[in-house]
C-alpha cells in the first residue's frame, strides 16, 4: 500500500510528495520501489517526514506503529490520513485529544465502493430479521475480523436491534459460526492466498434475503479514496472516522 501511495501522491498535478519512511526500505529510493521517477530516498523515522516539511501524512502500518506515529504527526501539526486498523475505544480518545492542531481521518477503507456498501448494508438492516458477514483477504492481513467488517457491523447494529438470535444448538467445530459480533451478527474471515480485499453482507427475513458484496481487484482501487482525504483532511475538525465524512451519502 505504501508504494501505491507514493505513486498516486507522486503522479497527481495538485500534490506534492515530499518524504517517505519505511523501517524495511530505509535508504532505496521511492522510484525503486514504486516503479516512478523519483530519487527520494525512503528514511526509516517519521522525523524526516517533518523535516521535510510535510502537511499531511499518509499512514498504512500496523496499530502498534500507528499510535506512535500519530501522537507526533499531532504533536507537529501535521494532519494524518490512516488506513490502518486494528484501534480500540482508548487509541480512538487518545488520538481524539491529541489532534487539537491538525486533524486525522481514520478510515476502515478508502475504496468508494466498499464505503457504499457499508451504507447500504445500514440502510438495510431495519427490514432484516438476522444477518451475516463474510470477509476475505490476502494472506498478510494480520488483524481479524477486518476493520471494514467491524464497522460495517457497529453501523447495522446501530441502524437496528432487532436481530433473531443465532439458533444453532450444537457446534460440532468451535468457531463454526465465526465471531459474534455488536447485536450478536456473526463475522466470518477468510484468509487466503490469491485474495486482496472482499466483503459480503448477507441479510435475511421471512422469504428472502438479500446479498451486498463489493471486491477489491487491485490495490489501486483505494487511491482515489486516499487522495480525497489527503485533498481534504484540513476542511474537517480533530478526529473523523470514516470516509462517509468527505461524501454526500
């Protein structure tokens, strides 16, 4: 994803990249790596990155990196654009209280689509009596369930509680009915080599049901979610999580 980032931040008329850290790729080149012309060298400590002047930030790491990064992103008065998942409740405060300067837009995903299909899944829900979600990734994603699937479930769980309860007796293989989830929804992960980033919302009452998926075929896909938010981060104020914030959904 970061090379990704650099490539769209690099190849866009109105943006300008101006420093890129990566504790693996510390000392190649940006060009090396992202496959564009540019001899930026990648530093391995987000220092550089308010050495060089940076206004906006770009994070796709882990959780354990990200709340370090972010407190001094805050600290420098930078503003920060995460994709990274894997926050609780207390890094939600924390980031909360420290970006009083700058703002930061956590987003579970950055693709259009997959955002609509959260929506969807929302606007859904109170005209389902149970419901399901299935997610699928690549086998380097280190966090389960995904974020995107945690939040599409809090957003349904929100939108209605009025879910049939699971009516399953016997569980012949712990784990069969995958993670239950806000309002007792069931979420399934699927890791799996081949894959990159997929999710279906399957929702069910008396005589139908009805099925939400959105897939993610390439990595490209989230850039021009990323490049909005990095466009317009400075319009909003301290924290915002979800993309839902810079869309008229």
């Amino acid at each position: 994803m970061g090379a990704q980032v650099c490539r769209a931040v690099a190849t866009a008329d109105d943006l300008v990249l101006v420093a890129a850290v990566d504790a693996g790729a510390g000392g190649r080149t940006v060009g090396t790596v992202a496959g564009i012309d540019s001899d930026l060298v990648i530093a391995t400590e987000f220092a550089a990155a308010a050495d060089a002047g940076a206004e906006v930030m770009v994070d796709f790491t882990v959780a354990e990196a990200a709340r370090s990064t972010l407190v001094s992103a805050a600290a420098g008065g930078i503003h920060a654009v995460v994709g990274t998942t894997g926050f609780d409740s207390t890094d939600l405060e924390m980031f909360r209280e420290s970006f009083t300067s700058s703002n930061c837009l956590i987003a579970p995903n950055f693709a259009i689509g997959a955002v609509l299909m959260m929506r969807f899944a929302e606007l859904a829900s109170p005209y389902f009596d149970s419901a399901e979600v299935i997610e699928f990734h690549h086998e380097a994603k280190v966090d389960a369930p995904s974020g995107t699937a945690m939040s599409t479930v809090e957003r349904m769980a929100a939108a209605s509680d009025e879910w049939a309860a699971d009516p399953t007796r016997n569980v012949i293989l712990p784990g069969a009915r995958g993670g239950v989830g806000p309002a007792g929804i069931p979420i399934h992960s699927v890791r799996l080599r081949g894959l990159v980033a997929h999710q279906e919302v399957l929702l069910g009452t008396t005589g139908q049901t009805l099925s939400i998926r959105h897939d993610t075929i390439d990595r490209t896909s989230f850039m021009p979610g990323v490049l909005l938010a990095v466009r317009r981060v400075s319009e909003l104020a301290g924290l915002t999580v979800g993309l839902d914030a810079l869309l008229d959904i």
